[in-house]
C-alpha cells in the first residue's frame, strides 16, 4: 500500500500528515445518530396515506 505524506490537509482530521482509516474512523465516531423518520407526516386524519 502507498501512503503518501501529505501536508495540510484538509481530511487529516488527527494531524498526523497521514490520510488514513485512522481519520475515517475519527470521522465515523464524531457523526453522531441520524434521527428515524419512517415516513414524512400525513395530513390524512386516520394515518391510512403516509
């Protein structure tokens, strides 16, 4: 595998001249929970149309 060095870079999120699966995991852990939302809210007044 090719690791290149690579300075100031913008997905370097740990600083450590390297873009690597370490800053992808840094990234992953830092994106948080996605609200769920199955369906948009109906104006129907017996939820029979999502």
């Amino acid at each position: 595998m090719d690791v290149r060095v690579v300075e100031n870079a913008v997905a370097d999120i740990n600083f450590d001249a390297c873009v690597d699966a370490a800053d992808l995991g840094l990234l992953v852990a830092a994106w948080g929970d996605a609200p769920r939302i199955d369906y948009p809210p109906s104006d129907c007044p017996l939820g029979l149309i999502p």
